[in-house]
C-alpha cells in the first residue's frame, strides 16, 4: 500500500487502542508457546523504528531456554532485596508486595542492546547529543511493546537487575548497552489501569501539568482529557 494511503477510522482507533491499552505485564502469563512468526513480527516492527541518522543501533538477543532464565532470575531476586532496602514503614510493606518480573512464567524473553560504535548513519545527529543512540534503541523496545499489544501478547520490562552479570551470563559484549530486559507471552488479562496505579504506588499524572507553551512554565489548566 503506498505510504499516503490516510488510515481509515478503525485503523486509527486500532493504533491509539494499542497505546492506551498497552501495559508492563508482570503476571497472568499463560503457558502457551509464542510462536516464530509472531516473534518475528513483533521483532521487525521494533526493527522498523525511528533511529537518529538511521543508525539503527539495536540487537535483539532472544530467550527461550529455561536454565538461562533460571540463571537470570536469581539476579533479579538478589537485585530485588538491594534495591528493597531504599523503602520503610508502609513503602516498603507496598514494594514487598509488588510483582515486579515473569522471568520464570513468560515463555520467551527478549534483551535489548544498543551497539554505540554501530558505523550506520556516519554519525548523523550524534555531533551534539552522543546519547542518541540510547534514545533510538527505546523507540524500537516501544514499537515492540505495541505490536506485542496488538498481537494480544503482554511485555513485561524488567529493570530491576545486575546489569554487568545479565552482560555476562548472556555474552553481551562489553562494548554494547543493556537497555532493556523483556518478558515476553500471552496473558489472561490487560488491566484497565496499570499495575502500580492499582496498587496504589503511583498514579498517571495530569496532561497538563507537563506540557508548556512556548516558553518553560507557561501552561493552559484547561488542556485536560
């Protein structure tokens, strides 16, 4: 289809129902296998992504076997007590209950790298900002996170980790950045809320409050949803 063709209507609700109804999935993994065409489905929109200079910096290294996915959730649990330590009293109580990854229960799980010495692009655009690349590399983790919605698969993000030992227990080149850790599998459900803002650790906060006009601090109260 030439790329002028406008989106009908369905097709434009189909692209903001996958935005609004995108979540960071932690739980409610069925176990059912994700299947090679729909992984690479998902992996050729993530590969389609903007990228500065048309560097296209990513690796996409993908998980299934169960030993290595063992391995990386023990570095989760031993991450998870470090950074549980930050909260007290009722924020740590509130933290201890949160499910935080589905290493173990997705079926497939995908690392995302940025290679900062990709020679694609020739440099475009990294002159004044060397951090481009890292940008570029989060526009493909979010296009996967949409096709995944779109294909009712839920992606989990895992951050909480020792980013040098996942590096080495997956043989990531030392030169290359661990941007992002995903699970991957089809779900029972996709809350209408995010799971922290049911859980009450945190809620979206107001279109309005961070969008200025023209100059930093110049906001219109009445620009709500």
């Amino acid at each position: 289809m030439p790329a002028n063709v406008p989106f009908s209507e369905e097709e434009r609700r189909g692209v903001y129902r996958a935005i609004y109804e995108r979540r960071d999935v932690r739980s409610h993994f069925l176990p059912l296998p994700v299947g090679d065409d729909v992984l690479c489905r998902i992996l050729d929109a993530a590969h389609h992504a903007p990228s500065v200079g048309f560097m296209q910096p990513w690796d996409f290294l993908v998980i299934r076997d169960a030993a290595v996915r063992k391995a990386i959730h023990a570095n989760f649990e031993q991450a998870n007590q470090k950074a549980a330590e930050v909260y007290q009293g009722e924020r740590r109580a509130l933290y201890d209950s949160l499910k935080l990854a589905g290493i173990l229960e997705a079926p497939v799980s995908v690392c995302v790298t940025c290679d900062h010495n990709r020679a694609k692009g020739g440099g475009l655009g990294r002159q004044s900002d060397s951090a481009t690349d890292l940008y570029s590399t989060v526009c493909a983790i979010q296009n996967l996170w949409l096709a995944a919605r779109a294909e009712s698969l839920g992606v989990g993000w895992v951050s909480i980790v020792d980013l040098d030992g996942l590096k080495t227990t997956l043989g990531i080149p030392a030169a290359h950045t661990l941007v992002a850790y995903l699970c991957i599998g089809y779900t029972s459900e996709f809350g209408v809320q995010p799971d922290l803002e049911v859980k009450g650790w945190e809620c979206r906060e107001s279109l309005a409050n961070v969008i200025h006009f023209d100059r930093w601090g110049a906001q219109r109260k009445d620009w709500v949803r």
